[in-house]
C-alpha cells in the first residue's frame, strides 16, 4: 500500500476496522479488567490529531504498543506509520491475534485496503531486553528507533521508567486512559493532555538528556 496516499478508501478501511473492533471490546464489563481494549474509533481522531500536527509521518514514523492485547491497536496503526510492532506478555491473549487477523483479512478482502507486512505482533515482556532483541532480530528495530510508545495504562509508569533509560529522547509517549488528573513521568515533558479530543489519551514526548 502506498502510504503517503492518506486517501478516502484508507479511512473508509481503518472505519470498518475500528467498528469491528468496537463491537468486541474486551474488559469493559466483568473481572478481566486488565485486558481493557483502546476505543478505536477515539483513535482513528487520535490518529488525524497526530498526522495533522507531524507526530506521526506514515513513511518513517516507527509504532510500538507495549502490551498489545490481541493486536488490534497495532493493526489500525500499521495503516499509518512505517512499522506497527506490539508485545503482549500473555500467552492466550498473544494466541487471540491470530484468529483476529483471520478475520481481519476475510472482512478487508471485501474490497478494502489489506493489512500490510509493516505489522508484528510477538509474545513477551515488553519490560525485558531479551524481548527486545527479538523485535530488532524479526524488524531490525531497537527502542531507540521507536517513534511512539503506546500503552493503554497497564504499567504505565513502569513503560516510562524504562524508556527514560532506554528510548530515544524526542520520541513519543502515547498513554489511553486517563480522563482527568494526568501523571507526570522524570524525564517527559507532557505535550498534549488531549488528543484526540475525547479526554482519554495524552502524549509526552522524552526529554533531551541535559548534561551537567
Ligand atoms: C489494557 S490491555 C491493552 C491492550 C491493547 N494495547 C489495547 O489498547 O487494546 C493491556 C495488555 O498488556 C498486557 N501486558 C501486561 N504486562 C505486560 C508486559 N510486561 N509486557 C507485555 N504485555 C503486558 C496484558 O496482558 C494486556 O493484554
């Protein structure tokens, strides 16, 4: 897919993909809380608020969703950024991405965009250095060449002291889930408490590291 081809049939695709997966969210009733899944249509405007002000450029922009569920964030970003990587720590819901995907293609085939291979999807700890070293042995992607890091809360504050020590300084921190009182991490300066518009996801972006 040509992706600086930001056109009428690629929102009408990432439309039908965010009410498919807007019909089955996950740990919005019940105990599985932990399993909470993004709002998609919230991000498809996060996602016009981003490419509206640069943050996201489709062909360089790199995107990492740390914990990523059953990969849904990841596909609806793949459509707008040069790599869409996920991690996710669970071995069932890791499992639950690739009966999505069967799905996905069989709803897209209907003369949608297709999913493209800029998307990976892996099993792990997104806290550990082992997992990174295998998205950078399937991608050649480092945390240093992330863009974006995204998180929908889960260790939210944990995500960010790692990426003080590990990420690259500019790069994004993309949190969903916050309505009103907003955390400042060490080391981020908070960009914008509202993308999106929906009082859900804020951005912070890595400071340069000042040396004293
Ligand atoms: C709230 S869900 C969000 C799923 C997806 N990102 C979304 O927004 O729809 C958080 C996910 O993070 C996973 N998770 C928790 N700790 C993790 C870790 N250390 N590494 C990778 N995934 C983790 C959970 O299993 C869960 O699937």
């Amino acid at each position: 897919m040509q992706k600086s081809r930001l056109s009428e049939d690629l929102w009408e695709t990432v439309s039908v993909l965010a009410r498919y997966f807007d019909g089955m969210k996950c740990g919005h009733v019940g105990s599985d809380g932990y399993r909470k899944t993004s709002d998609m249509r919230v991000l498809l405007d996060v996602v016009r608020d981003l490419l509206n002000c640069g943050v996201i450029d489709p062909d360089k922009t790199v995107f990492l969703d740390l914990g990523s569920g059953d990969g849904r964030v990841c596909m609806l970003m793949s459509y707008f950024c040069k790599w869409s990587i996920g991690v996710e720590l669970e071995d069932f819901i890791y499992e639950e991405y690739f009966q999505r995907r069967r799905e996905v293609d069989l709803l897209l085939s209907q003369g949608l965009l297709p999913l493209g291979n800029n998307l990976c999807i892996l099993n792990g700890d997104a806290l550990n250095d082992d997992t990174h070293r295998q998205v950078e042995s399937i991608t050649g992607i480092s945390l240093r060449d992330v863009d974006i890091f995204y998180t929908y809360i889960t260790l939210h504050d944990v995500y960010a002291d790692m990426l003080q020590k590990k990420a690259n300084p500019g790069s994004f921190y993309m949190v969903y889930g916050f309505s009103a009182i907003l955390p400042r991490y060490d080391g981020f300066t908070l960009l914008n408490p509202d993308v999106g518009g929906h009082r859900l996801v804020a951005l912070y972006r890595l400071n340069s590291k000042v040396k004293l």
